[in-house]
C-alpha cells in the first residue's frame, strides 16, 4: 500500500472543526488508496500557553520538565484528530512520541531525532488501520523522559516519518498555500512556484521565507522525501501548493526563482583592523563563541598594515557581538579603533538554481539596484544566491525592481 | 527516610500562584525531614475543557483515545510543580504515569490500579531527590496506551501510592478544611471532626459528603492507609483537617458522629405485586442489569397474595427503571399493578461507629423527627447507619433536629 504523510499546523488544527475539516483531507487521501501517517502540532495558542506558564513559573527551567508540560499539546490534538476519523468511519489511532517510539537525543527542549522505528505502526497498518495519528514535535530520550525538538519540530517530525516509512511524499498543511516568488505583501506580482529545488528552499527559508522550517528541508533533502507545501483552508486539486522536491526532478529552471528581503539583519564595521594572519580567526573565533549567527563578510583593502573588517549578523545579537569584540580587545588578542553599527539595512537576494549554468545574473541585479538609486553597502555570493546589503527604506522598492528585471511573474 | 504523600486537587493547582502556595506546603514537610510524593490533578477548569473537545468531536468515543487527550491536564501540572519546587531549591522531578509506570487495567476511561513499582521512585528518593510529583489520575494500561481512572480518579492515586510506598500518611489538599458533622450550609452548629473512622467515612461520602471519592476510602481501609483531609486556602497546624483512619485509632466514639442528607433520591412503590418465592430476585435482577443503583428496600406485609415493593435510586434513574420493570411486565416475568416513583424525598441518615455498642439510637431519631412533625417514609439501617427518606421540604429541618439531639456541636 503507498503511504503518505500529512502534517497539519497549529491554525490548521485551531479547534474541532478545522481538526474536522483536517480529518476530511485525510479521508480523502485514504479512499486514493494510501495508507497515512498524519502528524499534528498543537492546537493554535496552546504551546504559547504552556510556554508561559513554564516562565512565570522559573526564569531558569529544568528543559526536561519543560518538554513534559509542552508536549501535552501535540497529545491532545493527536487523540482529537484519531477520534474524528473513527467518526469518519477511518479506522485510526494516536500515538505520542515516545508510544512509537521516537528516539532523540537527550538535548531537552532541542532534541535531535536519532531513530524512528516502523514496526508499532506498519503491523497496525497490516491489521487494516488506515491512519497513524502521530504527535508532533516530540520524542523519548535516552533518559526515558520526554524531549522536544524545539518550535517549528511538527515539520522535521513529518519529514523524519517520510523518510523512515518511506513515503511517496510529505504534505504540509499549513496557513499559506505555497512558496511564492516574493512576498506577496510587497509585490501583487509575487506568483506561487510550482516546484522548488530543496537548496532553493534553504535560501528562501533562512532568508525569511518562513513556510517550513529549515531544518525540515534540509532533512528532506539528505533523504530526498518530496516535501509539499499547501493551505488547509482551501479546497485544492492535487496539483495545489508547491512541491520542494530535488533538482533533477526539475526540469527547466530559470536563473532565479525568488526574491527574499531580510529586516533583521545589521551591518557591522571592525574600523582600522591590525591586518595580519590570522586576523579573521580573532575577529570571527570570538563571535562564534558569543553564539553570534555571522552571515556576510566582507574585508577591505589593506592600507598600510590596517583594513576594515565588515559583517552582518541578526539585529538582536549586536550588543552582545560589540560585547565579544570589545573583550577581546582588552585583553590585547586584537586591535581595532572603533565598531560601528549600521541597524538600518535590510538585506535583498536573488535565489535560484539556474544561476549555476546562466552568467550575468549579478551584474542584472546590481544595474537594476543601480538605476533605482539604491547604493549597495555589501554583497556576498553563493553557488544559488546573490544578497546584498542596501539602506532600510528601499527594502520594497529593491524587491519590486528586481522581481520585474528578473521577470518572475512569468512562470 | 519518612515518607509522605501529599495530594492537591484542580482548585489547589487552579494557576501558577496556587502551584507556588501548594509547594510551599511540600517544600514545608521536607523541611520536616520528609521525603515526599506529590500527586497533581489538572488545573481546575482543563479536565472539563479536555472533556468538551472530547464530546465535541465523537458520541461515541473511543476511550483510549479519550485517555490519550484528558490525561494530558495532569501532565502539565506535574512538570509545573517539579519546576516550582526546583525554582525553591527543593530537588524534585515528574513522573506521568507511564513513567513510574502505574500499572492498571485495560479498562479505558474507568481502569483500576493494578500495580504500583517503587523501584524507579525509591533510586531517585536515594540520589537525593526529596520531591517524586506524580501526574494523578493517569497510569498505562496492558496496552501500552495510556489509562485513566475515572473522575476524581486523583484521590486513589494518591492513595495506592501511600499504600505502596508504605508513606506515614496521605494528606488530601482540598478546597475544604475537613469531614463536618454535618453540611455546614445547613446548620451553622456544624462541627469540624478531627477523626473520622474508614466506615463512617464511607457512609458519609456515599451520602453526599463529596469530600473524597469513595473509591479512595475504601483503599485507604483496605491498606490501613492514615488519610488526612486539609485545606490547601488556610494556613494550618499539623493539626488541622480531619484524619480519616481505622476504628482502633479512635479512643472513644459517640454513638452518632455525623448527620447526612441526599437530595438525589427517589422513592419507587410497585403496587400490587403477586407475591411468591423469587419476586424480589425478579424485580431487582433487571434493575441491576439496567444499570440502576438500588438503595434502601422495603417490602410490606402481604395480603392476598399481593404485596407492595418499595425501594430507592437516584433521581436520575428513575426513567431507566420504569423501562426495565414494564419490560419485565409485558415479558411476563412480574406481575404488578403500577409504578408509582416520588422524586420529592430525601435521605436523611445518622451514622457512627459508636452505635454498634450503643443502643435507643433509632429510638431517638425516630422521636426527635416525630416531634418536628416529620413523617418518615421509609427506613433502612446497617450497623454503624440509619436512614430515612422523608418529604423534601423538611431536608434543613430534620437535619437540624437531629444534630441537636446527638448533640453533634459537642466535641
């Protein structure tokens, strides 16, 4: 029998008639013929709920009783959603993580799948149940407690199924209806791509395109588990939503597929940096340590034994990247004059597989900034991307130009 | 090292505030050189909740997954208050019942505890732990799946626990201070008990003296358990609440110790039944197989070869029991004239285990109602109880008559 998995989000399974409205889809996929491995999240509201009862109660929590209290929501929905396919007249059942059992790391509250079993649920399948309703989001771990994957795990759970079960795809329900060009919000022109190759997606996610989990998608694709993205709040043909899938899978692919647009990053400038061996190491080994998430890099010319040194890295890390730096400098492991701090840019980038067999693609982009007026403060490349970093304020202006030079609103 | 059990119910747990005031308690009786289990119901409100979705979804539903869903209430207060006690630097963790792991019966939603190991428990307790909180009302079943005990299923959790654990006592947190003479709504003389003996508080508690499932009583007698009832809204001394414990524990019994009313029963005449050998067998086989809980029973004289049957249940049986009683009739294995049900009685019963030595208790019940005006129509005794039903409208009365005459508000 083919098995699919179907994952509906927290908005998707809000309350018992979304969980109804949920359960049809199921219905719908099992009279198709497949056996289903449905994984839910929480109810909407619920693990923000729990969450803050855990933090009035204690600054500095115990994770492992953190993941117990948490976890209860997944529990929840998962019964819900095993009873209203029984009333469907769809033999189903729940199981929490640790019935399957899940096997995690024992990093509570950000635990790592190590291992899905298949058996509990395949010999149910033998015996004519036709769903697993699976709680999302949680494992065992090797200390027999419940762990958590930390938020947004309901998506890697689904893909760690497809995998393990090997699924024929894994559907995301969730609140969007696909993975768009752009965003919509910016652009009316932003159109809904059909397919999107698995390294696409990984820009586009940790660029802001905040349909899927990151984590997900780099589990689907290091298992190759068809991933599809679609809204549980429309009536859809089987084509609907978009399907992150490998890139052989994909057959002609333009030189970029989307544009994202980052609010949350700020530019940092090192002034008159010693230059010597080893400067970066100084510079970046520190940061590292500080849990600083440093993104783009970019080292000026050396002038007389001293450079610039500049690099972006989230808004809400700045203190704390001014705070390793300046350390550092006291204790004599680097010589700089000042750090200063630009909060005001936003980064844009152009992503696309095609970019690897199509030249040009960046002298487009920053000719089409350049004639909008926009100066460029940085630019950083991969094999699929292109980003820059430009002033705050022209964050929509830069996407709109580039989304029309890049003509994406063409399939 | 001795041990403790400590129970506290939904409106003892009701937010995080009540959870810090309950583990102030807790942390209080390691202070006193404790080691300590603490069984958790939901916060008050969540079980009902979990309920309604449950109701929501199915008619019909399947228990298990009934179980998976509302047993997640107790889960979350469990984590909450292992949190709240380490936040006091008391060592404490949680256990849900699958984890310690509570053994029970498959008998989903309604299971019985069949076993209770102290092993994983008691390794804790000798690491140094001082706090085990147990998620009440939960365990897991032949299954593998999770079991619930039925509501109030949290009283005989805590007790089988002080049962197994061999603790020096089972203190019940509750929302009241303590097992009364009678209800305190009722006369304003009601007299806290500091002890009450296992069979009065069985008596009293299927009277409507809803302080403590009776269930849990009847463990507690069975296991010799030392249950206290106490307050979780007063500060107390070690004194407070009432001990509920065995017949030898109590140096000297007055002959009455508590007065009871029930509003839910009915009053049920067969009118005219032929009467041979077998008809009570005849009448109440049905009644039991139809699920009714007969009370009191009452046959008069016969005459004729005809006699009238009385008998009592609740209110809200009365409807099934007309039915199973016709059915019989048109089946013709009975024979009567009518039914005739009064739903405008109430029981009334003294109780005490000093009446077993002490006589003319019957004798002044009946006079001290007699003189109120109070026309009794029906008496049953046992040999620590007597009970009557009486008009409705004298509930208040008689009770009032009654606590004066045994002369309750004396200690």
């Amino acid at each position: 029998m083919p098995l699919l998995v179907m994952k509906f989000g927290g908005t998707s399974v809000a309350n018992t008639d979304r969980i109804r409205r949920a359960a049809k889809r199921v219905g719908r996929e099992v009279a198709n013929g497949y056996d289903v491995i449905v994984i839910v999240s929480a109810m909407s509201g619920e693990t923000n709920k729990l969450v803050g009862y855990v933090e009035e109660t204690s600054q500095l929590y115990d994770a492992r009783e953190y993941d117990a209290v948490v976890s209860s929501g997944e529990q929840v929905t998962a019964g819900l959603m095993a009873l209203t396919l029984q009333e469907m007249d769809v033999p189903a059942r729940s199981w929490q993580g640790w019935q399957v059992p899940l096997r995690t790391t024992n990093a509570h509250a950000a635990a790592r799948i190590v291992e899905i079993p298949t058996e509990n649920i395949m010999a149910k399948f033998a015996e004519g149940m036709k769903v697993a309703v699976v709680a999302g989001f949680q494992g065992i771990g090797p200390d027999g407690r419940i762990t958590t994957l930390g938020r947004g795990g309901s998506d890697t759970t689904a893909v760690a199924f497809a995998a393990a079960f090997e699924a024929e795809r894994c559907d995301i329900y969730t609140d969007v209806d696909g993975v768009y060009t752009t965003d919509p919000r910016i652009t009316s022109k932003a159109r809904k791509l059909e397919k999107v190759a698995f390294e696409e997606m990984l820009e586009l996610a940790s660029l802001g395109a905040k349909v899927l989990q990151t984590r997900s998608v780099e589990l689907a694709m290091r298992y190759n588990v068809r991933l599809r993205v679609l809204s549980s709040f429309e009536e859809q043909s089987d084509e609907a939503g978009t399907l992150i899938c490998a890139e052989e899978d994909i057959v002609e692919s333009k030189a970029v597929n989307g544009v994202a647009a980052s609010r949350e990053e700020a530019k940092m400038t090192l002034i008159s940096v010693a230059d010597r061996p080893g400067i970066a190491a100084a510079i970046f080994g520190p940061l590292s340590e500080a849990g600083v998430n440093v993104d783009m890099i970019v080292q000026n010319i050396s002038e007389e034994g001293r450079t610039d040194m500049t690099f972006s890295c989230p808004i809400n890390q700045v203190a704390r990247a001014e705070k390793a730096l300046n350390d550092v400098k006291e204790k004599g492991g680097l010589n700089f004059r000042e750090i200063v701090a630009d909060t005001d840019v936003a980064k844009i980038s152009v992503v696309g597989i095609g970019m690897r067999s199509q030249s040009g693609v960046a002298a487009k982009m920053f000719k089409t900034l350049s004639d909008e007026g926009i100066n460029i403060k940085v630019i950083a490349t991969s094999e699929i991307k292109i980003s820059v970093l430009i002033d705050r304020k022209y964050t929509e202006l830069a996407v709109q130009a580039l989304h029309d030079a890049f003509e994406l609103e063409k399939a």
